[in-house]
C-alpha cells in the first residue's frame, strides 16, 4: 500500500474512534440524565449541556483526520 492509502486509512479510524466513543458517552449521559430530569426537572439544563459536551470529541477526531491527511 501506498502512503496515501494510509494516511486514508488512518484517518477513517480517527474518526471512527472518536464517533464511537462519543456515541457511548451520549448514551451513558443520556439515559442517566433522564432519570435525573424525571427526578428533578430544574437539572434539565446542565443535563443538555452535559450531553453536547462529547460532540467535541468527534470534532477532535475530524481536526487529528485532517491533521493526518495534509501534515503527515
């Protein structure tokens, strides 16, 4: 195989790793953070921001796909 072909592999994986990793971080929050609005509605906030917070870990993900892509 040829460079290219790994830097394209290597970048799918980035990003395969962190989209899997925030899809089970959001199911974690997301079911413990329902039962915590059941309990105490005014948590309902934080819970929000709580489960936005992993999408950054894709967007990590996507900046290290093209880091490897074009500075690699």
């Amino acid at each position: 195989m040829d460079v290219v072909a790994w830097k394209a592999l290597f970048a799918a994986v980035s990003i395969f790793g962190s989209a899997l990793a925030t899809s089970w971080a959001q199911a974690k929050i997301g079911s413990a953070g329902a039962g915590a609005i059941a309990e105490k509605p005014e948590v309902a906030g934080m819970i929000i921001a709580l489960e936005a917070l992993p999408e950054l870990m894709v967007v990590l993900g996507f900046v290290v796909a093209a880091m490897i892509i074009t500075v690699l």
